[in-house]
C-alpha cells in the first residue's frame, strides 16, 4: 500500500513542486458509509488562567522542578517505555514518567512547532491519519500495521486527546516520536487540542488524577503551537475540520492566510482558525450553512469544488467526524474524511482507516476493522 521502505523519502518541508495533476482523486472505488456526527459543545467554555497569551515568546530550555533538563532527554528511553505497553496490551497498566519529564517533552516539542511553520509543506509518501482520542492501544496498532516511524512519515490531523482512557500515553507518543523524528513526523491541531475542550472531555481530568492540572497547562501550552494545515506536494491540502468562507474570498490565498495566524493561538468561537478545526461538510446544502454542532459552519460539495480550482489543488483530506469504514468521501470524490479511532469510545462499531499516499500521489486506505483491534479504549 505504500512506497518500499527503501525508496522512502523524507517528507521534509521542501516542496518538490506539482509534478502534474495527482491521481488523489482516482482511488480505487469503496464502500462509503454515512457520517456519524459526533455532537460537540456549543460554545466553548472560559478558562481561568494559567495557559500561555498570544504573544507569549518560545521557551528557553530550563531545568525543571525535578532537575531534569531537556538537554538531558532520553527519548529513546522514553519511547521504550511507553512502547513496552505493546507486551502488556489491553490490561490497562500505564507508563508513568515522572512529572519532570513530562513538562521537559512538552517544553522540547513546542519549541520544535515553534520553528516550523503554521503551514506545513510536505512531500510524500506520507501515511494520513485521523482522530486518536487517546486509544493508546489502537494507536499502537496503527504503527503496527503501517509502520513504526521512521519506517514510514506520519502525518496526524489531529484530536490526539479526550474521550479514550489513555490520552497521556497517545500524546506523550506522538511528541516523542515528533522529537525524534522532526522532519518525517507531523502533528496537526485538532479542536480537542484546547483547554476550553480537553477541560471538558477528559484530559483535564486524567491529568488531574495522574499528575496535576499544572502538567495539563503545560501541554495546553503545545497545543498552541501546533500547526493548523498541511500541503502534500502542492496537490493535496489537510486540516482537522475544513474550509472556510474566507478561503473562496476573491484574491485571497489560503497558504499565506495560515502562515499569518500568529501563535501562541487560542481556538476563537468564529472564523478562519474557528473553521479549520471545527466544520463540516454537509451532503444536502449548497455553499455554505450553519454546523449542527453550534460552532463553526458547513459546507456544500460545491464549496469543495470551488476551492480546489481556486487553489488548483486535488483533493481536501480531514479528520473530525466519525465515519463506519474508517473513510468517507465526499462530492465528486474531492474530499475524504479520515478517522482513526476504532470502536469509538467503545460505542460505536467503526473500523480505522489510514490514507497512504505513495511518491506518486495515489491514495490507497489501509483498514482496520474493529474485531481486529485489541480494545484500546
């Protein structure tokens, strides 16, 4: 389904340039199911204080409480650790790393979103994949099947948090594995990637109980910086929600409108940043209309259409919404959805999906259904 390990590229952020018209859109045809929309809060709650203000400048590198300084990292080590659970899978035991290393990661990694940009340039081959909410276990299952980095580049699209039962695990994985592996391994942010919602949704709480609520600051503090979208070899564009109406604005370019969101970044309840991460595409309207969720707005196929000549790109590629297949596509195959958390919140019978795009920017799904997966939530 992918490129020989040996032939891989890094997925760096230098684009190579078009190389003609993708064959995203000729993928092989699947059965799609319908979206299964997951309800979300209608406004987001305020928060007191504690996380970093826009404007807030990178962290130095400090010693931490526990006299552990990042420069001192073994992330190795670390990974080791959290990849021992594979052994030990689905008993429920956890990887307890000390309060001291958990805030070094998070001060490391959110200094390496710092230094690269809003939006992301990549180049393929790249695995895609969606929604994780903390099923740890699924998570391992994933790197399993398609690869441990850096046998393949990962691009994740975000909501790495909430809802499952091992949310530390699964982010503390993934910022390891973005520290080791800075160029060949991507995080987007998703809107559970902010303290009105992981307040609310139970990262807070897991923080809470295993750690403090001064560790959830601290990655909310990551969350911040993480990067809004993505650009596979100037054919395939990727969010964790999706378009806007500021994007179909006349004379407007979508690249340079993500790069100028200024980070640290709080999610607002509306416009540009607001949609990226939180709407919908809707299969019954035309342009666009307001998101059953209470928050951002939905959009036709024809939005999708309109976008894609706009910016003369392929396909629109997201996350955010529970599909029965793992993947949906939507319109004239111009858009498909990604989720990659099975039997979600141990509710739903929905397999996972990964969207492997190969040097050639064709698209193949790789799914997992939910009877293979070993009980991550």
């Amino acid at each position: 389904l992918a490129a020989p390990r040996a032939e891989r590229r890094p997925a760096g952020r230098g684009v190579s340039g078009p190389g003609g018209r993708a064959a995203a859109t000729r993928a092989a045809c699947f059965r799609s199911a319908a979206a299964m929309h997951m309800a979300q809060p209608s406004t987001p709650e305020e928060l007191g204080d504690g996380v970093a203000a826009p404007g807030t400048p990178p962290l130095k590198r400090p010693r931490m409480d526990n006299g552990v300084a990042e420069a001192e990292l073994d992330v190795d080590a670390h990974l080791d650790k959290l990849l021992s659970l594979r052994k030990r899978q689905p008993t429920g035991q956890t990887a307890h790393l000390q309060p001291g290393i958990v805030e070094a990661i998070c001060h490391r990694s959110r200094e390496i979103f710092a230094e690269q940009d809003m939006l992301l340039e990549l180049e393929a081959p790249l695995n895609l994949c969606g929604d994780v909410h903390g099923q740890f276990h699924d998570l391992l299952r994933i790197f399993e099947n398609s690869g441990f980095p850096p046998e393949a580049n990962y691009l994740f699209l975000g909501d790495y948090v909430d809802r499952g039962k091992r949310s530390l695990e699964t982010i503390l994985l993934l910022l390891l594995y973005k520290m080791k592996h800075p160029e060949n391994f991507f995080l987007l942010r998703g809107n559970h990637e902010s303290p009105s919602i992981c307040r609310i949704y139970g990262f807070y709480d897991e923080c809470k109980t295993r750690y403090s609520v001064k560790i959830w600051k601290t990655f909310c503090d990551v969350f911040n910086w993480l990067p809004a979208c993505a650009v596979i070899d100037e054919r395939v564009i990727c969010m964790h929600g999706g378009l806007s109406t500021m994007m179909l604005d006349t004379g407007s370019d979508t690249r340079e409108m993500v790069r100028s969101i200024q980070r640290p970044a709080d999610i607002p309840d509306h416009g540009f940043l607001c949609d990226l991460l939180w709407s919908d595409p809707h299969p019954e309207i035309m342009g666009f209309g307001q998101n059953d969720r209470g928050v951002s707005i939905s959009f036709g196929r024809d939005v999708v259409d309109a976008f894609l000549r706009k910016e003369d790109m392929d396909l629109v590629v997201r996350a955010h919404q529970v599909v029965e297949d793992g993947y949906e596509f939507f319109g004239d195959r111009s858009l498909v959805t990604i989720f990659s958390a099975p039997n979600y919140c141990g509710e739903f019978d929905n397999a996972a999906a990964v969207l492997t795009i190969d040097d050639a920017l064709v698209c193949s799904f790789q799914v997992l259904k939910p009877e293979q997966m070993m009980g991550g939530y």
